[in-house]
C-alpha cells in the first residue's frame, strides 16, 4: 500500500512540474503535452527526463 500511496505522490509532483515548466514556457512557445508519455517519463526518470523532452523539443520539433 506504501508503494501505491509513493507512486500516486511522484505522478501529482510530476504533473505539477510539467504543469510549472509549461507555465514559464509558454512565453517562449516551448510548451511540453501534458500527456502519459510525459508524465511517466518525469515520474520515472525525474528531472533529467524533463530537460530531455525539452531538448528533444528544441533540436527536432
């Protein structure tokens, strides 16, 4: 149950973070979906995958 009660905390954080990030970047039109491709990704990875995505963002799309 624990474990359950742990993940469920780490994807609301992720969420808010991503929420945040999208917050800032949408004055510079860097806007990440906040989708389950990205909110697991944050969750599971942290913020290395955030910059990742964001990355990602700046060089292919």
């Amino acid at each position: 149950m624990k474990n359950i009660v742990s993940l469920m905390k780490k994807i609301i954080i992720s969420g808010f973070l991503l929420y945040g990030y999208n917050l800032i970047a949408v004055n510079f039109n860097m806007i990440l979906p906040i989708n389950v491709i990205t909110l697991f990704s944050v969750t599971f990875l942290g913020t290395p995958a955030l910059f990742a995505l964001v990355l990602f963002r700046i060089l292919f799309l």
